[in-house]
C-alpha cells in the first residue's frame, strides 16, 4: 500500500475558511500602508547565502542553526566547452569546419558542419557523454535525415575530458546505420556551484534589491512592504512553522532623503499602532529601546563580556556560547533560571552617547504626540546584528499564550554598507502573519467563518441556467454568491446553504417564470418574496 503524503513537518496548508481570515489581515494591511506611502517589494524566496551571513550575522540563531540552505549544482558551461573545441577543430580541420551555422532549437544537435565530401556532421556539447547524451545524439541524426533528406550525416559528441565518457552503448555501436564518435576536451567547463537559502527574513533581501536596482540613486525616500513566507528549521510550536509568513515594511534611503530622522522611526511606529486597531487589536503594548550607534555597541558589548565572564557558567549553554560569539544575544534569553542574572548586567542606555540619546528622546517625543502609548525595556536588543538605535517589539495579551511578541523590529542604519551598498539608513519591521491569526481568531471566533451574501438553490436542473445567470448578476454587484445544483433534495441545499451563506435564494418553476424569487434569513427565519429587480438592493439591506 502507498504511503500516504503528507504535509512537511513545520509547514500546513491554509483552508477556508481560514483563509478568508488572513485575506482580511493583508488587505487591512495594505490598506494601512498605502495611506502611508508604502508600495509592495517583491523579493526571491532564496537567495545567495552570503546576504544572510553578512547581513544578519554568522552567529546568529538563524544563521548558525535555523537556515535551510542548500550548494545549487556546478553550471555546465556550454558556449565555453564550443568555443574551446571549435578552435581546435579548426586547427585540424580548417576545410569542413569553415561553414558553421546553429542548427534550428528543435533539432538535438547544437551545431551542424557542411564537410568537402557533401555529408553533414552533427555535433553536440554535453557535460558528460552519458547512455543518455549518446542515444540523443543518434536521435538528432535520424531527425535530421528526415527534415533534410542528407544520408551522409555523422555525429559527433563534445564533451570535458576531466568528466569522462560512459561509452558508446553497445547496441548503437553495432548499428551500421549510424556513424558516431567522441571528442573530449581538456580545460574546465563548469562554474563554481552557488550556496542558495531560503529566506530567514526580509530585511536583508529588501536591502540587497535596494543596492541591486540603485534605488539610493533617485534621491527619494523608500517606502517598502512584503507580505509573504519565510524558512526556518526550528521547532514547531504553536504560532511558529518552518514556513511561516511575515507582514513587513522597510523605509530606506540617502541621509539626504531624510532616512536618518527621527520621525521616520515614530511615524514607522504610529502606523503599526494604526494596523492593529484598525484589525480590531488593542490589547497592545509598545516596548521600545535604544541599541546606539554602531561606536556606541562596541562599548557596551565590551562591557557586557566582562560582566559575563564571572557568571556565565551559571547559565544556560546557548547563554554560554553567546557570552563569547554575540554577547547581546544573552539579553534575549527566555529561560527563567537566567533571568536573574541578566537583571544584574549593564544596560545599553548608559553607553549611548549624545547623538544616539538625542535620537531616541526625539522618537519618543514624536510618539508622546501622536498620543501612541509606549513602556521603555532597556533589555530590548532584538536578536539580528544589523539593528542600531531604535529597537521595538509589540506584545498581546491575548491568543498568543507566553511567546507574546507579535511583531518587532528596528533602525538598521549600516546594513546597506554591511552588503556592499551606499550609506542608506532605515528602520522597518516584521509582523508573524501565522500569529496575527491566531490572535484575531482569539478575539473574534466568528471572523474565521465570514458567510457568503446568498446561496441560490434551483429546484430542478431545468433551472440551472436561470439560477448561474442570476449569480452572475448577483456577483457583478458585488455580492458574494453560491450557487447550487437542481439536482440536490430541497432538504440538502438548506443544510448546505445555513453552512455557508446567510441567506437562501430559492429558484423553482414558478420563481423563474414570475421573476418572484423566494428569500429566507436563517438567523432571523424570516421568508419573503423579492422581485429579480430589487433582489440586489434587498440582499445589500438585510
């Protein structure tokens, strides 16, 4: 018996009516973001694995633990193995090879050479001569003495030396019909192989297509978001997957754009605190902090080692690699036993220097002004290497149980040049779209099962047309419509239609020929008549 397929562990399918759910979170979404300027950035899945490395950071979580990275094979290259050959042909074989042309993209050949003799040789370029390359080369002889009519036609397969040949299969070998040989060439025929991963976040791909398509070059600022998957290999718990997907937004751009201000960070915290009242969220609460400038971090982290040292073998073992490889993270540590010992460490605000401690007080005034309720946690550092200064998370109450953090985010004002880019400050963030979910399904138990306007139920499949042309107008208005099938029971598309729609439309004989149509409400029970003309109107009212 076939074992049954199933979904990765770490990743699910998303049904209706969940969906409907999530379609409404990312329409909420960017509805927000474009009354605040933001248009939609489109980034690879995967991508070089460098741009994470660099960018997030080798001793990271992510990186070091949490990255599905893969080496994508050595490139054959083709154009490089006939070039090579085609120069030493020539040199042996000046007469036959000086009329050269590329055979049609049908043919299975990739090049043909007009001999003195009048024959016709095929040749074809291969990374290895395998059984395959070898039978695929008879194939592209008989085709073309069938599109041609030549009879003299020889082959010939090209293929690296160092790489080696399987042999000319035996029963091809024994064909007299069919004139084949090999040539192997010295030299090296094949690109280094890429290592590719699947993206652990955003930002650092948001950033790279920044630099990529010289956006710093307009002069303007960059307003971004993404709404898509992610990849982490960690472990699947509830609100976290392997495949998991973000709602995110990144503002990028040359000091002179204004990127470094302040009140990008305030107005990048404003909107957020917009997006979740306007999903019906408020049960909210802004944690802020400030990690300082990339001359005020060394100082700190440098603090926070010697303070480490004496007690670190108190704490836990990723606590204790982070005390040497990335002492900051410690401060994000979630296991209780430590917390005691990470209350007693420096904190990062008395290491800011003026410039950093001005910014900050400037975000929060900003914020104080837009009325946006805020608590200061001076243990707040986010766990990426690229953030600066500006550091947040938002929290729930409600859905999430003790992993509370809905989103979070930052100032990353030296990742650009960490990738090889211009100067370009930014701040963005990312919000768990899974956890988003689970927290508007908490709040809300109904929104999940958003029901369809009507469901039409013909009574008898000689009103099936009558019934597809009334949803089509149903439809067109704007209405949100089901249609049935005239051969189920009366009984059937009642259950059916109170499973999914508010109401039912019925459309018997007499419905369809007086245009009278029947209307039941099933939370009320009520039952009318609607004239066709007036059935949009009405179905709009109730």
């Amino acid at each position: 018996m076939a074992t049954n397929l199933k979904a990765v562990r770490g990743t699910r399918d998303l049904l209706p009516p969940e969906t409907d759910l999530w379609q409404k979170a990312e329409a909420t979404a960017r509805s927000v973001f474009a009354r605040y300027g933001f248009g939609e950035v489109r980034t690879p899945i995967m991508e070089d694995t460098q741009l994470f490395a660099r960018g997030v950071g080798e001793e990271t979580d992510i990186v070091s633990k949490e990255m599905y990275t893969w080496s994508d094979r050595d490139r054959f290259e083709k154009f490089a193995l006939s070039k090579v050959w085609l120069a030493d042909a020539r040199s042996r074989y000046a007469e036959w090879t000086k009329n050269t042309q590329l055979i049609d993209e049908k043919s299975k050949a990739d090049m043909v050479f007009r001999r003195p003799d009048g024959g016709v040789t095929l040749v074809s370029f291969v990374d290895k001569a395998s059984n395959m390359a070898w039978r695929s080369l008879v194939s592209a002889i008989q085709a073309y003495r069938d599109t041609s009519g030549t009879t003299d036609v020889l082959g010939l397969l090209v293929y690296p030396e160092e790489i080696g040949s399987e042999g000319i299969p035996a029963d091809i070998r024994n064909d007299h019909t069919v004139t084949i040989d090999g040539w192997p060439v010295r030299g090296n025929f094949f690109s280094t192989s890429q290592s590719l991963t699947l993206r652990p976040e955003n930002t650092a791909g948001v950033v790279r297509a920044y630099i990529e398509h010289k956006l710093g070059e307009t002069g303007q600022l960059q307003k971004l978001f993404y709404i898509g998957p992610q990849f982490r290999r960690e472990r699947p718990q509830k609100g976290r997957y392997r495949q998991f997907y973000q709602i995110g937004a990144e503002v990028i751009g040359a000091p002179s754009s204004g990127s470094e201000s302040p009140l990008r960070d305030a107005e990048v915290l404003e909107m957020l605190a917009t997006l979740l009242n306007e999903l019906g969220i408020t049960d909210w609460t802004l944690q802020l902090n400030s990690v300082g400038s990339s001359s005020d971090r060394p100082r700190y982290v440098e603090a926070l080692k010697a303070a480490l040292q004496p007690v670190k073998a108190q704490l836990c073992a990723d606590c204790q690699r982070r005390a040497e490889t990335n002492p900051l993270r410690v401060l994000d540590c979630k296991v209780p036993e430590d917390q005691p010992i990470i209350a007693t460490l420096p904190q990062i605000a008395d290491y800011l220097d003026a410039e950093s401690k001005a910014h900050f007080a400037a975000v929060l005034a900003a914020l104080d002004a837009c009325g946006v309720e805020y608590t200061l946690n001076p243990r707040l550092v986010r766990g990426l290497d690229y953030y600066t200064r500006t550091t947040f998370e938002f929290l729930m109450e409600t859905g999430l149980g003790t992993q509370n953090a809905l989103l979070g985010g930052g100032r990353y004002d030296g990742l650009s040049e960490m990738l090889g880019g211009p100067k370009a400050p930014g701040i963005g963030f990312a919000m768990g779209e899974d956890r988003l979910v689970l927290t508007l399904q908490a709040l809300n138990a109904e929104a999940a099962a958003q029901k369809l306007d009507a469901y039409i139920a013909p009574m008898g499949e000689a009103q099936n047309p009558y019934a597809l042309a009334l949803a089509k107008e149903l439809r067109t208005a704007g209405l949100r419509v089901d249609v049935g099938d005239g051969s189920f029971r009366l009984k059937k598309s009642f259950e059916t239609a109170d499973k999914v729609a508010r109401r039912i439309v019925i459309v018997g004989e007499d419905e369809a020929s007086t245009g009278v149509l029947t209307v039941k409400t099933f939370t009320s029970g009520e039952q009318t008549k609607v004239a066709r003309a007036e059935l949009i109107s009405t179905l709009k009212t109730l």
